[in-house]
C-alpha cells in the first residue's frame, strides 16, 4: 500500500477574484464513499470550504471560491482512517491522509512603468531609485506594502516606494526591475493581490 493514500492536484495555482479553484484528486485505495474535506488557510487556521466524496476507484473533484484577495494554503483531508480495500487492512497513520497546496487570489487593474529620467532620485518612501529596485508606486497603499504582481505566467512581488502613477486610469507604475520580471509591455492590464 502506498506510504500516501491521497493524492491530490490543485489545478490553478493562480486565479482572479470571484473565480473558482479545481481541486481533482484520487484516495489511492480505491475505496468509494469516502468523505474528503478541501481546507484553506491564509494565516489564521485551517477551514473547511467544500466537502467532497470519493466515486468510482477512488476520485473526487471539489472547488471553491475564494473570499479575498492574497495567497491561500489548500489541503484535503481524508474523513476518518485510511484503510485498504480490505476491512482488516492496517490503518495509516493521520499524518500521511493529507495533500497541500497553494493558490494565489489577484484582481485586475492597470498598470504602467516608470524610470527614465528618475534613477538615482529620491522615492516619495524616502528610498532611491535604482534600476535594480524591486517596487511600484501607488497613490494610496503604505510604504513598504508588499504586493504580488502576476502578468503572462510571470509573478514578482514587491514593496511600494514611491507615489503615483499620476495618469487617470491607472493603479500602479512599476519600476524597471519589476517590468523587467514580468516581461511586461509600457501599459496594461496586471493581476495584484491589493
């Protein structure tokens, strides 16, 4: 019998807010109707969002939603032990009834870069600006904010340095190191987790 009797894939590791997160997975002793509990944690403890049961040999799919923006920690959890296809099999122990992973939940908003003619000034956060500075500038969010970008398969997450952008329309102004990790164009649309 396998050492991990659950298995699981989470299939989106990052999504936009209001969609839904795909978690397939199989209990590898091929037993049916067993309860199958999909857990997410984003620093305050582990809490159910969606139950599922085990069909035929073993699989079972369930989803959820995410309330807010930001990363969460996913597992599913096997209800009760883990037998085999025998009733007099050995149970596992409850440490190996568990698979984990993680999502990251991003809005949209619009984004531009900024630089040129501003390297080696100082940052309205009191920093200077270098081209190896990984931040953003944003009107409203606290100095130091971390926020994680994602553009074309491509994820960097910094601080807010500076204040701005200035253009009607648009939330942040990258710097050219982060435009540079996201392989991002002068101006659209990026996901962020504020």
């Amino acid at each position: 019998m396998p050492s991990q009797p659950l298995q699981a894939k989470f299939r989106r590791k990052n999504v936009l807010y209001g969609g839904r997160v795909p978690v397939a997975g199989v209990l590898l002793t091929g037993q049916g109707g067993r309860r199958v509990l999909l857990q997410v944690n984003k620093g305050h403890g582990w809490h159910t969002v969606a139950r599922a049961r085990t069909g035929a040999h073993g699989r079972f799919h369930a989803n959820f939603r995410p309330h807010g923006l930001g990363r969460y920690g996913m597992r599913v959890r096997l209800v009760g032990p883990a037998v085999g296809a025998s009733s007099t099999s050995t149970p596992i122990s409850k440490a190996a009834v568990h698979t984990r992973g993680k999502v990251t939940v991003y809005r949209q908003s619009v984004a531009s870069w900024y630089g040129p003619g501003f390297m080696g000034g100082r940052t309205a956060c009191g920093g200077t600006l270098s081209a190896g500075t990984l931040g953003v500038a944003n009107k409203t969010l606290p100095c130091g904010t971390r926020v994680t970008f994602h553009y074309g398969g491509h994820t960097v997450t910094a601080r807010v340095v500076d204040r701005g952008p200035y253009v009607a329309g648009r939330e942040w102004d990258l710097t050219p190191a982060v435009k540079a990790r996201l392989h991002f164009p002068s101006t659209g649309t990026v996901w962020s987790t504020r």
